[in-house]
C-alpha cells in the first residue's frame, strides 16, 4: 500500500494543487489530509472545499480547532485581537457548515489495514505539541502516553524530519503550503508499506509561487490582516520562520514597554 500524507496547507491553493498533482502521478492508494487545511494564505475557503472534495480523512490540527471554537466559551480571548486576523479572514470565508464539519474531525487516524501506524496532527497529547531532534524522550512519552504503533506520522513543525525513538519511529511529514525549511515548494510525504514497515520518502514539489504572493495583494490580505499578514507572507517567500520568533519577542517587549503589533512587527523586520 502507498499513502500520501499532506498537513499543513494553511490556505495556500496553489501549492495544494501542485502536491495533489504529484501525489496522484504517484499512483496512491489512499490519501490523508493531517491538518492545518486553513489560515496563512489568502486561501482558506478554497483549500478547505477542495480537500473535502477528495474523499479521503482529514484530520483535526490546531487551525481547525480556531475556527470551530472561535466565539465559544473555548475560545481564547486573545483570538479576537489583530494578532488572529488570518483567522478573522478565514471565518469571513468559512460557512457555519463547514465549522461545524471542522468541530468533527478526528484528531488521529487508525486503518485497519496499517496496524503499525499511528497519524495525528501533532501528538496524541496536544495539537500544538512540537518535536524536535532534540526533543527529550522523556517528553515524548508524555506527547504519545498510549500510543504503541511503531511508526508515529505527524505533522505541525512544517519542516520534514525523521525522529527515532527506542523502537519506533515519528516522522514529521513537511508542510504542503507554508514549510519552513529554507525551501519554498509544496512539501508531503509518500509512504510505502514493506514487510519490514514502511519506506519513508519526503516530496518536495515545485508550484508556482508567485501566483499565491499575488492572492496576497489581489485579495486585499495584506491591508485587511495587517502586521500578522506581512508575517506570513515573509515566511511563505522565505520559507523560514518569522511568527513564532516574532510572537517571543513581542511577549518580551510588551512586560517592559507599550508598543503596538503593527510597531513590534516592524521593529522585528528591520532589526532581526
């Protein structure tokens, strides 16, 4: 059996289609989608109809669990300032429908016919879990406390990565529309199953990029989510990360003086 496991596509649909192209020059069998369908790109709304239109799992990441929880007691207060406007965006896009299909993806994925593999966005603990290669085991345990499967499929960290752990194995599958790795291509994985587990091939697809730095500007993204927008767009033409050391910064910034996020975020871009 050969699978194909695409995360992380963030509303990028140029890419999306440029992964799904290739995958089905691969001639797979079944088709996962791990999560994160929406919010990045301009995109969501796209990219979300399209993945349903495959027929093939889908599974919960953190950006689905925004969109479905946003407005409820769940939600963060923090989600309704600038800093989630490319979620504000997103549910401008999204049907209550399709929120309430979101509300409903499983966050892992068991198939019978594949007893030793376990695929989840992030961790069977927490949508939000990272690994790292130098991640301790001991907090991997804590990430998979009942996970036995000996290959663990996952995705969030939007860079490819192979992790041994005692006996099994967690691969990280690369991000479809906003990958991280110094590489901006539409990236996934290709699984294949042996007697001896499964052959593990990271795809790294080229797509046609400037055509989704163009949604950023034909949409009006960029004036509507502001600082946040410039974020990513920098990390989807960089493919590096810019939002996360961001976020720390700003943190630090904001216990010792007032400064705004459109403030933070160009002192951030000019000095770092």
């Amino acid at each position: 059996m050969r699978l194909a496991i695409l995360a992380d596509i963030h509303g990028n649909l140029a890419a999306f289609e440029a992964a799904l192209d290739h995958a089905a020059s691969q001639k797979v069998d079944q088709m996962i989608i791990s999560g994160d369908v929406i919010i990045g790109s301009p995109d969501s709304a796209a990219c979300w109809k399209l993945a349903q239109s495959l027929g093939c799992p889908i599974l919960r990441g953190n950006h689905e669990r925004y969109a479905y929880h946003y407005g409820t007691p769940q939600a963060s207060p923090e989600w309704s300032t600038d800093k989630f406007a490319p979620l504000h965006w997103a549910l401008n896009q999204l049907t209550e429908a399709d929120r309430q299909t979101m509300a409903h993806l499983p966050a892992a994925l068991h198939l019978p016919e594949a007893p030793d593999l376990f695929v989840v966005h992030a961790t069977e603990r927490d949508d939000h879990d990272s690994i790292t290669a130098y991640t301790p085991e001991e907090q991997l345990a804590a990430m998979f406390p009942r996970t036995k499967e000996r290959f663990i499929i996952r995705s969030h960290n939007h860079y490819a990565q192979t992790r041994i752990w005692n006996d099994r194995i967690i691969v990280s599958s690369g991000s479809v529309g906003l990958p991280l790795d110094g590489n901006p291509t539409a990236q996934y994985l290709l699984l294949d199953q042996t007697r001896d587990g499964w052959h593990i091939q990271h795809q790294s697809v080229p797509y046609s990029l400037q055509t989704t730095i163009q949604r950023f500007y034909d949409t009006d993204y960029l004036s509507v989510t502001g600082p946040i927008g410039r974020l990513f767009l920098r990390e989807l033409v960089t493919a590096s990360q810019y939002m996360v050391p961001f976020l720390r910064l700003y943190a630090q910034w904001s216990k010792t003086e007032t400064v705004s996020l459109a403030q933070a975020v160009e002192r951030f871009l000019n000095s770092y």
